[in-house]
C-alpha cells in the first residue's frame, strides 16, 4: 500500500505544480495560512460562481482575496470528476463573496439598513 500512497502524492504533487498559484488565505483568528491552490470559474445563465480547488485542509471559514473582492472559504468536500467519480487528491472549497454591506448575516440595503 505504500507504493500506491507514494504515487497518490506524487499524482497530487504533479497536479498542483502545472495549475496550482502560491495564495495566501486568512483563518478567522487572523492567522495567515499560505497554501497552494487554483480557483475554477462555474457561469450558469446570470452567476458565476467560484470554487477553490486545493491539496491543503484551510481551516473553517477563513477568508481569501481574489480579483480585489474577499470571498469566505466554505469546505465543499472533494472535488467531482466527470461522472460520478471523486476526487482522492484535490479539495474543494466554495468561494461565497463577502459583502460589505451585510449585517448580521442579511440585508436587503447595501449600507446594511
């Protein structure tokens, strides 16, 4: 078995060199978490929506910079192949946009009413 974990993470390693970026991600202590990691774009008819694709475990619900926006990391589990397949090598992190504007948790006015 450890010749498949060894190739398992040198499959991972492969990956992560060819498409992943050095990012740096917030933990909701204010600690830095430098990782690496590339984000995938998903449109449908009006939403587009982001996803962060990673080998690292992010602590819950730390924060990271894209484009100039901060988005929240949420653990979406692992990432899904074509088919039904999961991934055994990549995480998967939905990218929700923090709003400024928000106030305890909701608000239908951009200065949070």
């Amino acid at each position: 078995m450890a010749a498949f974990d060894d190739a398992r993470a040198l499959l991972r390693a492969s990956v992560l060199d060819c498409f992943s970026n050095a990012m740096l991600a917030t933990a909701p202590d204010g600690t830095p978490s430098p990782f690496r990691g590339y984000v995938r774009r998903q449109e449908t008819e009006s939403r587009t929506v982001y996803s962060l694709m990673t080998d690292d475990d992010l602590p819950e619900l730390s924060t990271l910079e894209y484009k100039g926006k901060p988005y929240q990391l949420v653990f979406q589990g692992p990432a899904q192949g074509r088919g039904n397949d999961e991934s055994q090598l990549i995480r998967q992190y939905t990218m929700n946009l923090i709003q400024t504007g928000v106030k305890r948790g909701w608000s239908e006015y951009t200065d949070g009413g």
